[in-house]
C-alpha cells in the first residue's frame, strides 16, 4: 500500500533553502527536492521532500519521500487541489554517504527481522518484506510490515551491520514471503486495475494497483 498523504502510521517520525517557483516541467522534477504547501480540512501545513519516482501507470502521480516521515507517498502533485506553491529546491538530494557492500542487494526480496527503539529504550521487533533498493536515494531500500503494510523507507544496510536487522531463516519465513513463479509460469499483471478492499472493521476502500514488484512479482504497490 502506497500511504496517502496524510503521514498516519508512520513510525520513527521526526522534527521537519532556497527555492525557485515551480516552472520545470513535470518529467524533470525527477531527483530533486521540492516543498510545497498542504491544505486539509481548513489546515494548511508546509512538507519538504524528493521527488523519487513518476508512475507510467498514471503520469501525474509522483512517489515522494518527505523529510521526518518514514513513508513513501504517492501523490499527484500537479492536479491534487490540496497541494498549492510547488517549488523546486536548489539544495542537493542527500544519499547515504557510507558505501554499500556489492552483497548488499541480497536484502531484497528476503524476509526480515527490522529492531526499533523506543523512548524507553526498549526494541520492537517488526517483520516484513525487502521490496526493492528506492530510486534516486539509491543507499535506501523499499520495505513494507506484516503489522503495518504501507510502503516505507530505510538505510537497511546500516541497520544489518548494526545487527538491528536479521534475514528471517526458511523456516520462519514462509508466512511473509509469497510463493515465487514456476519456470515459465505467466499470469497477467494487475498494473492499472481498480481493486477493492475490506478492512477488518468492514469499511470498503477501492484503489488502483500501481506497481509491480520486480522481486516479488506477486506484490504490487496500491494507491488508495
């Protein structure tokens, strides 16, 4: 699941240069940073983030990874009436300066054991899914929860070397992970199709399937 715009359930939330009036075209916003206002129900607030991704299922939808929020939003940042003094940042987009092992990307696609720590100092264990290493910010990586299926966004090879996250073993692994393809099996891809949902209090959410993860052919990426 893609989050909407608005950042509830995101974990890890923390605290939020010049700028130029947004005249670029909207292809080229890919890779920079960006601010832009945000009015809902009568509040307006200012966000600040990277232009990730654009969609080819639907053009005018960007993925935009915002500062302080752990979440990857997929927003239409041209046509959403909410959205209001689009800018373009001169300030460089950030990457992790600590270099990547070339074993790294054997985090994807692999069931994971992620450590938290709270005030307290005590840790969570959450488990999930490595989707895929993010565009642009290319020292991070795309993970979803089984406790919390929303698209987020961390340095996970730091938290591996720090030992605060573990590749899940077979044996403990095989409720996270789908079922991979047989050889030469082909099943038509969801991309584009409206779909709906029943939460488990029994509201209807109908969304559209944005995304195919290269990985795990079966999981896709929805736009609520």
């Amino acid at each position: 699941v893609v989050a909407s715009r608005r950042p509830i359930g995101c974990r890890r939330c923390h605290s939020r240069g010049a700028a130029a009036r947004m005249s670029k075209k909207r292809g080229s916003i890919l890779g920079v940073r960006i601010q832009h206002n945000w009015r809902e129900k009568g509040n307006q607030s200012k966000w600040k983030g990277t232009v990730l991704d654009r969609l080819s299922v639907n053009p005018s939808l960007f993925m935009v990874k915002y500062d302080g929020f752990d979440c990857v939003y997929g927003i239409e940042l041209f046509k959403d009436e909410r959205v209001s003094s689009l800018q373009v940042l001169t300030e460089k987009v950030v990457n992790n300066k600590i270099k990547i092992p070339p074993g790294a990307e054997e985090l994807v696609g692999k069931a994971v054991e992620h450590l938290f720590e709270k005030e307290d100092g005590e840790k969570n264990e959450w488990r999930g899914m490595v989707l895929s290493r993010a565009p642009i910010m290319t020292n991070w990586y795309y993970i979803t929860y089984e406790k919390d299926p929303v698209l987020y966004m961390y340095q996970l090879w730091d938290d591996y070397a720090d030992g605060d996250l573990r590749i899940l073993p077979e044996a403990e692994n095989k409720h996270l992970l789908p079922a991979d393809r047989k050889p030469g099996e082909e099943t038509e891809s969801l991309v584009g199709k409206q779909v709906e949902y029943v939460t488990d209090k029994g509201v209807k959410r109908t969304g559209l399937v944005i995304y195919q993860v290269p990985a795990k052919p079966s999981v896709y990426y929805i736009k609520y």
